[in-house]
C-alpha cells in the first residue's frame, strides 16, 4: 500500500485526493492547505488528516476552530510519494526544500517547468519512462489532451506537421479574479508554448499551435489538423479513437453542440463535480481532406490530469504495467 501525501488541496488536489482514496494499492495520508478556508474544512469533513502547508500558519487553524494534524514537515515524514497540486511554479522549490532533503518521492503538475522532474509524463503516451523514477511531472490539461489524441493518431499512422488551435477557458468555475469577462485575448506570441510542452512527452511529434483566452469557465476546445503520410479515412481515425481509453466520441447531432451540453452531460451520468476525464472529441467533426486529418476535442481543465497523477504514482513505484494501470485508473473512477 503506497502511503500518499497531496500538497495543496484546490482545484487539482482535491480531485487526486478523492481518485487517490478509490484506489487499493494506495492511500491518502494527508492533505495540505496554506491557510484556514471551506477546502481545509471540507478535508477534514472528507476524513482526510490536514496539515498546514505553511508551518509558520499553523497556529490560525487552530484560532479558526480548525484541526490540523501537523505541518507538511511531519506529513513528508509519513509518505512514500508527495503529488505536489501547489500554484504553479511552487513546486520546484517545494522539492529543494522538503521533498529531496527527505528523499521522497513528489509528482509535479504542468505549470511547472520540465526541468522539476525525471520525466513529463501521460500515461498512454510514455507511462513506462516514469517506471522506477523519483519525480514525475503529469503535464498540464491541455497537454495532456493532445498527448492522448496525438499519441493514438501517431501509433496508427504515419503523420507529418500538426497544427493545433486552442480556445482556451478564461478561469476555472470558482475563480472570481480572473478574466476576460467580455473580451477574446490572443496569446500574440506565436507559436504558443503548448506545442514545445506536447514534445516533453511526444518528442518526435512536429507541432506548431497557438491560442485564445475565451470568456468561459467550464471547458477548453481544440481544432486539431494533422498531415496524413498515407491513405487514410475518416472512419480509419474514428476507429483509432473508438479503442483509446480515455478517449470518448460525441455527436452533435446527439444533443452535443457546445461544451455547454458536454458539462450537463457530465452532470447527469452522476460524475463528482461534474468532471470530464476523457478527451470529448466530436466524431461529426472528424474529416480528411487532402491528406489532412481535422476535429475539434473538449478538454475539462479540472479533472483529465487526475487519472494521469494516479497512473504516475504507479508507474513510479512500478506496481503495474500501461495496461493494468490505466484498466484499474479508470474502473475505479468510471471512465
């Protein structure tokens, strides 16, 4: 039984608590938080033990009627793996300051910069490079979606340049500070980072993308357009996707026009928080002309990275294969 510490209990580290606690080779420890808040109260009302993520805070748990089991001092000295769910670029000085003087073992998300880690890691991509490894960084949402996509695509067939556009979501749902509210930004440096980031995990992959900042909260969309290196259909490709998990196709014609009705969906099957692992890629939009492969695929930027941080911690203490991991992943979170 793998003993888990997740430090940082928001958006992301709530959600690896929850697939983490579903797991029988694993265990939550304990979770942390920076300062007393709903999230440090709802951890405890979870059952998870909560340590204060900041040692000199811990005293306003306490003035705040909140228990806490201790600092993340004492958390680190409970683990075997720390999945590391702070702001980004806190997780780099999170493993010079607590996790490599205790030499435990930390998974990182994306904001962090590829140098933090051993590895980028997607499970279906490169699970067996992070097999044995001490720091594994999970990459972001919207590398992690066009990891799983790319990555089917590339194993079946012989593809050249990709050419990604990305309408990105402006905030998460319960993030009232951030914008645009009525504006579309571009990210005017061109190509965007996400491409380079996609080539962590699939190096031999010739990408190019760029983005947008829309003003929605629930969803990121992606218009993927990929050279074909052979004959191809699009039933070909429907049927690439069709056996990759965490891959699920959509219909517009099936009630499915917008990210909008995505999320209701989600709602109604019964998931917690309403949250999406899969890559939602329209099958209507899937076409090929001229030797180029289109479609268009959501992605929810809270949860598709939570399987992935499970797989992690798996492949890093070598419990199971690819195979095994992702099946187990994804039956205990009905994917």
């Amino acid at each position: 039984m793998i003993k888990v510490g997740i430090n940082g209990y928001g958006t992301i580290g709530k959600r690896v608590a929850d697939a983490v606690s579903k797991q029988d080779d694993m265990k939550v420890i304990g979770v942390t938080k920076t300062r007393p808040s709903w999230e440090a109260k709802m951890a405890i009302d979870k059952g998870f033990d909560l340590y204060a993520a900041i040692p000199e805070n811990a005293e306003k748990f306490g003035e705040a009627g909140i228990k806490i089991s201790g600092t993340i001092d004492d958390l680190i000295k409970e683990v075997d793996v720390i999945v590391d769910c702070t702001p980004s670029k806190f997780g780099a000085g999170n493993k010079e300051k607590y996790y490599l003087p205790n030499t435990v073992k930390a998974t990182f998300q994306g904001g962090e910069k590829p140098e933090v880690a051993d590895v980028s890691f997607n499970a279906l991509a490169n699970y067996e490079k992070a097999v044995g490894k001490n720091y594994v960084r999970v990459v972001s949402c919207n590398t992690t979606g066009l990891s799983r996509a790319l990555y089917a695509v590339s194993s079946n067939l012989k593809i050249g340049k990709v050419r990604v556009v990305l309408i990105r979501r402006a905030a998460d749902p319960g993030d009232s500070k951030k914008g645009p509210i009525n504006a579309i930004v571009p990210s005017v440096k061109v190509p965007s980072h996400h491409g380079p980031d996609v080539q962590t995990v699939l190096p031999d992959i010739d990408i190019v993308t760029s983005a947008v900042k829309v003003p929605t909260t629930i969803m990121h969309l992606h218009s993927i357009m990929a050279e074909l290196k052979e004959n191809t259909t699009a039933e070909d490709v429907i049927k690439i996707f069709e056996n990759t998990p965490r891959i699920k196709l959509i219909d517009s014609t099936d009630g499915f026009p917008s990210t909008a009705e995505i999320i209701e969906y989600a709602r109604d099957f019964g998931r917690p928080r309403y949250d999406l692992y899969e890559n939602m890629i329209w099958r209507d939009s899937i076409s090929v002309k001229d030797n180029e492969l289109y479609f268009f695929q959501a992605i929810h930027q809270e949860a598709d990275v939570v399987p992935e941080n499970v797989d992690a911690i798996r492949a890093m203490f070598n419990l199971a294969s690819k195979e095994e991991s992702i099946k187990k992943t994804n039956k205990s979170l009905r994917i």
